[in-house]
C-alpha cells in the first residue's frame, strides 16, 4: 500500500524509516499539504499529515478524486481537518491520541522557569559581560497557585511535577479526574475562578468551536495583575491581540507561547531570509517578558517514535481490518 508522509523533516524520517514494515511504501514529502500540494498524493491509498498541514474541504474534495481513502494524522488535534467533509466523502481520519504527554509537560514547566527567573535576559548579560542582577527578581514557585485549564493526559502530567515545586492546583475541565484530587489537592473550578485565583495559568486543551478564543479581553480582564500565561496547546485558544493589548498594560506579567494561531506558513520553516509579512508575531518578538518558540513542546526522541508508531499503527490496522482504533469520524 503506498502513504504519502507530508511535512517530513530530517529529525522525524528516521522513526518512520525505524518502524516501517514491507506492507507499506512510504513516500516521503517535506512540502505542506495544501490545495498546491494535494496532487503528490496521486496513486496513494493513504497520506500522514501534520499540525501545519491543510486538509480542508476543496482539498479533501481533490484527495477524493485521486482514490486516497485514508487520513492519519501525526497529531493529537485534529483542527487542520474538515471532519465533516471527510465524513462525507467516505475518507477515514485518524489521529494520535497521545504520544508521551510528559514531552509537553516538561516544556511547558520549563517555560515557566526560563520566564519567571528571566534566564534569556540574564544569558544575554552575561554574554555582553554584564554581570549585574538588577531586573532580574523572579518569586517562588512554592506556595503560588496554579491554574490548568484542561487536566487531561498533559495536564495529569503537569499537575504531579507544579505538585512537586509546592504549588496549589487548580482545574478547569469538562471531565473531573478524582486522582488528580487525592494525589496533587487540585481543586476544580469555573473558568472565571480561575483567572481570578491563579498565579501561572497554563493551557491543555484542545482547539474546537467551543475553546476558540477561550482566553480574551474578558477572561484576562479577571486575571491578577502580573499573572503568567503558558500556552503550548493550541494558538487558536488565545486571542493574540487582547494578550499584547495585556501586556502592554502590565495585566499580563509574563507570556509563553509555543503555539500561534496564525503559525500556519510560518513555523516549522527558515524566514530568516525573507522579509516577514507578520506584524503581530513581530511584535510580540520584542516583549522581553514574552518567550516564543515555534511548535516545538513534543519534540523529544520519546515522542517522535511514539508518533511514528502509532501513525503506522493506525494505517496498518485500517490496511488490514478497514478502521483503526484511533479513527475519529
């Protein structure tokens, strides 16, 4: 059976390359799924695509037309898709469900230590031979409280290390987990409790109709002054411009973002060479309390293979059986 694998980059070929069988051809694309690239997919049964990757209705309308009958997403999100669409022309979709949420968990604490000790600025001292500590006060982590909207895999995760720094919890979640009770003291609450009662707040959830711009002028509005925001969920959850509106106030103390709404285009590729059309991204990049990676949170060694596996996995069960166990529509 051939698979198309768009957005293939040299440190996520090799896990696939590992644990490939000779059921299947892989072929291997480093360009972006999109309207423009839908025709390398011709004579393929299947495709993998990624987060920055575009599988839309005219696309899938296109993947249609050339026979493909199978979508494995190498994502947990799924927001890059028209599942509707998909459902409709009989194109199966599978997504990742988890990989190793301890990958994201763990960049997201790191977040919170780099911006609250104000590592990157005092890097950059010190290499300019300056050696003075003035500017550069954080707070302890001990005893502030922690917001985590969302308390999934990731943020089970996350609630068992902030537990470690001496932090109380708090939870903001659909679905309650009762361990996270007994074992951490997280209390669960409403949405505008939350904000009000957090020192960190940290994003875990997934982009739908119903978390799209969860975080905005309202809900920043009752956030202490000073709070710190984590994201690296999903950019869409953040209303971008009532953040750097925040910011410019002091509302928002300090800002991690490893997920942008417009990232699309932008992340996973060099523009140093361009000229950069994104003035709001640009903007942000001059906050000196605001600390920006590309999409990067998952990218451990762990997390790639446990990609790659379950993407093959997937394909492999719907190759044999019609559907997989991670099939989502």
């Amino acid at each position: 059976m051939k698979v198309a694998i768009f957005s293939i980059r040299s440190y996520d070929r090799p896990f696939f390359e590992k644990i490939k069988t000779n059921n299947h051809e892989l072929i291997y694309f480093k360009e972006q799924f999109s309207i423009e690239t839908a025709n390398l997919a011709k004579d393929c049964d299947a495709i993998a695509i990624f987060t920055s990757d575009n599988a839309n209705e005219e696309v899938l309308q296109l993947l249609h037309s050339y026979g493909v009958k199978y979508i494995a997403l190498r994502t947990v999100g799924f927001d890059h898709v028209d599942l509707k669409k998909a459902t409709e022309l009989k194109i199966k979709v599978a997504n990742v469900p988890e990989y190793s949420p301890f990958a994201i968990a763990e960049y997201t604490v790191a977040m919170i230590l780099v911006l609250n000790r104000k590592l990157i600025i005092a890097d950059n001292r010190v290499k300019r031979h300056d050696f003075s500590l003035s500017g550069l006060t954080g707070f302890d982590l001990n005893g502030k409280t922690m917001g985590l909207i969302g308390t999934g895999k990731i943020g089970s995760v996350l609630a068992k290390i902030v537990h470690g720094f001496g932090c109380n919890l708090l939870g903001y979640d659909k679905i309650e987990d009762s361990s996270l009770k007994s074992k951490y003291g997280l209390h669960y609450t409403s949405l505008n409790e939350l904000c009000q009662q957090s020192d960190i707040i940290i994003l875990n959830l997934p982009l739908n109709e119903a978390t799209k711009y969860m975080i905005n002028e309202k809900q920043i509005s009752l956030m202490k002054n000073g709070v710190m925001l984590i994201n690296t969920a999903r950019g869409g959850i953040v209303n971008t411009q009532s953040v750097i509106n925040a910011l410019k106030s002091g509302k928002i103390g300090s800002f991690g973002m490893d997920v942008y709404e417009n990232e699309k285009g932008i992340f996973f590729y060099d523009q140093s060479q361009t000229v950069f059309k994104d003035d709001t991204l640009a903007l942000l990049t001059t906050f000196s309390n605001v600390l920006i990676t590309a999409h990067q949170a998952f990218l451990t060694n762990e997390a790639l293979e446990g990609i790659a596996r379950t993407t093959m996995n997937n394909i492999d069960q719907w190759h044999s059986e019609g559907k997989s166990i991670n099939d989502i529509n």
